[in-house]
C-alpha cells in the first residue's frame, strides 16, 4: 500500500500540462534525434542537457528522461526501414526487420517494435516500483562477475554464426580486434596505433557499425546494378492477432533479459539486445527463419531494449550511481538541479522520486501513442525515389559520424567500415558477431585485468564467486550443446547423402 501511494503522490505531481507538455515533447524529441544515424541515446541527452539550466527541476528530468526513452526506439526505424542502425543495440532489431522490409512488411515490422517497446518499457516499470533489493544485488557484482557474464554473452556469437562456426568466429575475432585500437587504458601505452594521434583515441564504434551495416547495404546494391525499390509494397500496418501471439514470448524473455542487463554497471545497450536474440533462436521451433524475416527476432530485441532502458534507472535512483553513458548525462540534470538521486532522494523529495517512476510510466504511454500513428509516415520513407535517397541517407550519415567526436576522421573511419562490410559480405561472413564483440570487447578485458589484479589464485579469483562459477557453467553448457548439434546435423547430411535415389544403383 505504501507503494500504490507513494506513485500517487508522483502522479500527482507529474500530471499538470506543463510536464505532460514537456514528456511529449521530449519524446518527440527522441525519435527525431534516434532515427539520424549517430545520434543515440547519450548523444540526443547530451545535446539537450542544457534545458536543465532553465527548467524547473521535475520538468527538465522528466523531458531528459524522456527524451532517452524516445531516442531508443527512434534508432529503430532507421535500422528497420534501412538497414542503418544509428545505435549498435538497433543492429539486432535490424537483423530480421530491415528482411521483413525487403518481404513488403516494413509496417508490421515497426508496428511489433512499438508494441514492443511498451510491453518492455511497462512490465520493467514494475520492477522499479521494488528497486531496491535489484540495485543492492547489481552493486554487489564484482569485476569478476561482469568479466564472467560478458564472457557469457560473448560466447552467444556461436548462435549467431550461422551455419559456419568459423566464420562466425572470425567476425567476432575482427570486432575484439578492432576493440584494442588506442591507449592501454591500464598502462597508457598505445596499441595499434601506428604512430597516428587520431586513433590513440581509439575507433569511434557507432561511425564503425554505420559503416559496417547502412554503407555496406547501400554499396552492395549500388554495385549490383539492381537498386531495390521497396515503395510498391509497403505492406499492412496492422498486426493480426497471430502475429501477437507469436511474439509474446519472446516479449517476456525480451523482458526478463533486458531487465537484467540494465542493473549490470556498464552493461552496453547491445550486449542484451542480441542475447534475446539469440535466446529466441535457440527456442524457435523454425530457427531456419531467423535472419529472413522472423517477426520474433524483431520483438525480442526490441522488448529488450526498451525494458533495460527503465531498468537502467534502478541503480541511478536507489543508489545514485548511473549504470552507463546515458545515466551518468541525467546524473548531470539531478546536479545542476541540485538534487543528489539515491536513498536521501526518497525521503527528502519523495514527489520528484516518485514523480520519475510515474513519468516513466506516463511517457512509456505517450511513445506508444506517438508511435503507432507514426508507423505510416516512417514506412513513406521508402517512397522517396532511390537516386535521392540514398545521397541524402549518405550525408546525414557523413554527418552523424562526424558529430559523434566532432572529427573528420570518424567520417573516414565510417567508410572503410563500410568497405569492409561490404567485403565480408561477399565472403558470406556474419557481421553481427562483429558488433556485438566491438562493444563487449573493451568492457571484457577491462573487468579481465581487474579480477587479476586483484587475486593471487586465478582459479579461487573466477570460480570463487557463485555468479561467475554459474556463467562459466552455462559457457560450458553452450559449447556442448553447440558440439552436439553440429554433430548430429554432420550426421544427418553425410546419412542423407548415403541414401540412393530411387532407380539408380548403389
């Protein structure tokens, strides 16, 4: 009861027009700013954290808040529509929606992320409502655990390798590699750096995986001579009711997984985005349709996304330490207010606390509502003629590279990105792997030395801690189980070439 009063009392403080008006607009906002290429969730809060300065403190959290939130899904539609995911955790999103677009559904593709998203965003609302025990069991994983369970997610590159171990493999090998380009961040020595300042910095990841997926796919088509023009059949922008019934499983795990990924500190956006993925492979009955166009593999990672989006705010309000980029930026907002999130926040201004928790809800709504009208006019997107719009999608590509650091170099850094991509698919080697090791890679080497550093037995470092002993276990589990159905499916191929045809002689 405590509970159900305490979100009145934030209700009643958010629901005035003047912050309804501002969680609109900032929803608004987010959208615009997440469909251009490069503007992702800590950019489009970063840009417009300013407006903290001249908003009274629950209207400017609420529209910065918001603003994340809309962001999110608005690297949806570009990825969907497209095949340019502005953000890596679209790249998922992407992998079966950008196929159900090139199949005449890119509606129903962006009607099931929008429904999606709020079934994630709502369901992991609940779960902020009793932050607390989620918060203290986050905070209390140590290097060891995060190394173990990035580990963990790292090894669901072999589901996502397709047919070819090997060469999903290699892909993952590429993204680690290119991962390690820059300053040591242990030692300060540089690393593949070749002597150049502009990569001591490191490669800017979103301008690598603009390159590697949007640039790719439009050089592709370009050099194919056959420019596909999907205007002519848009499809339907309702959904059947079997179409929800297909998803709404992989809406629960997509749920679950993003939950959980967004109390882990420094967890990536993407890291739980393919590893519902994957799960949704792995317990598909029709695995074979992933990556044509599984409606599946569109809910799931969306859900995900959206879910470890609320999720995020557990750490950041109950203790006051911001689990990623985009938390630290609205730390900032609570500063320049002059409030401090954490345990004080909910006793000395339990209306702003709980007035967030409520504007989540609310502004979950209002993006639901925003975005299924919407639906229409991104999908008109595609009626633009090919010869503007893809100059057009290459500038503001150019451009969202270039404003990520504000340097030249990340434009060129885009485009051999996307000369590579565009290699490895003519070699038929899956890029995915090679987005989600980019952004896995650094955090697993960084939380590596640090669980070194720390022990003087290796085994007692990793193994000691339940968590981690359980994620190794369940890496364990991964490769037999992978063992196995590469074996039997050997097996069946080499008895099904060993069955003659009917009249022919053995």
């Amino acid at each position: 009861m405590d509970i159900l009063k305490d979100l009145l009392l934030g209700f009643s403080h958010i629901l005035t027009p003047q912050i309804l008006a501002f969680a609109v607009l900032g929803c608004a906002l987010g959208m615009i700013t997440g469909i251009l290429p490069g503007f992702g969730p800590s950019a489009a809060t970063a840009l417009l954290l300013p407006l903290a300065f001249v908003l009274e403190p629950t209207a400017s959290i609420v529209m910065i808040a918001a603003i994340y939130y809309g962001s999110m899904y608005g690297g949806t539609i570009t990825s969907v529509l497209l095949n340019i995911p502005g953000e890596v955790s679209s790249v998922a999103t992407g992998i079966d929606g950008y196929e159900m677009t090139k199949r005449g559904e890119a509606g129903k593709a962006l009607a099931i992320a929008a429904v999606g998203s709020f079934v994630g965003g709502s369901l992991a609302v609940i779960g902020v409502l009793f932050a607390s025990p989620f918060a203290t069991l986050a905070i209390k994983l140590k290097f060891t655990d995060v190394f173990a369970l990035s580990l963990l997610a790292l090894m669901l590159v072999i589901g996502l390798a397709g047919s070819s171990m090997i060469k999903g493999l290699i892909s993952a090998a590429l993204g680690l590699l290119i991962g390690t380009v820059g300053l040591d961040h242990f030692t300060g020595s540089p690393r593949f750096t070749f002597g150049t300042l502009a990569l001591s910095s490191g490669l800017n990841y979103i301008a690598i995986i603009m390159g590697l997926f949007g640039l790719a796919e439009i050089l592709e088509n370009l050099g194919s001579g056959k420019v596909p023009d999907f205007s002519a059949n848009i499809g339907s922008l309702r959904l059947k009711w079997q179409d929800i019934r297909d998803s709404l499983g992989s809406m629960g795990r997509g749920t679950v997984i993003g939950f959980f990924f967004g109390l882990v500190p420094g967890s990536p956006a993407a890291a739980s985005a393919f590893t519902s993925y994957a799960v949704e492979k792995r317990v598909s009955k029709h695995p074979e349709r992933f990556g044509h166009g599984a409606i599946q593999g569109v809910a799931g990672p969306e859900t995900a996304n959206n879910a470890l989006g609320i999720s995020n705010f557990i750490p950041l309000l109950t203790l006051g330490i911001p689990s990623s980029a985009t938390m630290a930026i609205l730390l900032g907002a609570f500063i320049i207010n002059g409030l401090q999130p954490g345990p004080l926040l909910y006793a000395q201004h339990p209306e702003i606390a709980w007035g967030i928790i409520a504007s989540l809800i609310v502004s979950n709504v209002i993006l639901f509502i925003m975005a299924l009208p919407l639906v229409q006019v991104w999908v008109s997107i595609l009626r633009v003629p090919t010869l503007i719009l893809y100059p057009v999608t290459l500038g503001v590509m150019s451009v969202g590279a270039f404003l990520t650091n504000n340097s030249t170099f990340d434009i060129l850094v885009m485009w051999v990105s996307g000369l590579v991509g565009l290699a490895l698919r003519k070699l038929d080697v899956p890029l995915a792997p090679a987005a989600l090791t980019l952004v896995l890679g650094p955090m697993l080497e960084a939380n590596f030395r640090r669980a070194l550093s720390l022990g003087n037995d290796p085994v007692q470092t990793f193994l000691g801690s339940p968590v981690s002993a359980s994620a190794f276990a369940l890496i364990v589990v991964v490769f037999l189980i992978r063992g196995v159905l590469t074996t039997r499916s050997a097996f069946l191929r080499r008895k099904k070439a060993l069955v003659p045809v009917a009249g022919e002689e053995v």
